[in-house]
C-alpha cells in the first residue's frame, strides 16, 4: 500500500510562506495524479491543487495565483509552495495520490495555521 508522509506544516504570520512537501513511498510515475487538498475546523475537505504529468495542473480559485503545485518524480515528491497566506488557509492539508484507474491514497495531513 502506497504510503504519503507530508511535511512543512507550521504557524506563519499573515503574508507569510510555507512551502509543503509530500514524499511517496512509491516511485511515482508521470501518469499519477499528485494533488493537496485541506480541511479547515468544520468544514468539508477541498481542492487545493493537483499535477498530472507536470502539464496538467489546477488550482482552486482560493488559492490560484498565490499556490504553486510541483513535482519531483525522481525524488517521488510533490511540493506546494504557499505564498501570501491569509487567515483563512488555516486548515490541515493533506496529500493525495491517484493511480489513473482510480484507486487512491491519502497522507495523515500537516497543519497549517496563519496566524498573527
């Protein structure tokens, strides 16, 4: 069974960056569908940012323009680098990995709290 262990996490001022890493236990291949999703106090579970074969790519609207997603397959790790964080991504986000016939696995999540 795949294994996702994310990292980065941390309390950051608002404005502030974060830059999230999600390293696989699995080589990942080009076809794998990387993605970070968060899930605030509450709430339910949302998009954040996925990667399919580093052309792919989208963004929720509450992130776009201040997120990137990125991907490293020989280092079978994906990144998000947060910039210009606000209050409102506090949340834990988690790392998915989707295989293209659907089977899918989950990280355990790190939090991210902005806060002054």
């Amino acid at each position: 069974q795949a294994q996702l262990v994310e990292s980065g996490g941390g309390l950051v001022q608002p404005g502030g960056s974060l830059r999230l890493s999600c390293v696989a236990s699995e080589r990942l291949l080009s076809i794998t569908t990387m993605g970070w999703y968060r899930q605030a106090p509450g709430k339910q579970r949302e998009l954040g940012a996925t990667i399919a074969q580093n052309v792919f790519i989208r963004y929720a609207d509450s992130v776009k323009g201040r997120f990137t997603i990125s991907r490293d397959n020989a280092k079978s790790t994906v990144y998000l680098q947060m910039n210009s964080l606000k209050p409102e991504d506090t949340a834990v986000y988690y790392c998915k990995k989707t295989h293209p016939e659907g089977v899918y696995y989950w990280g355990q999540g790190t939090q991210v709290t902005v806060s002054s």
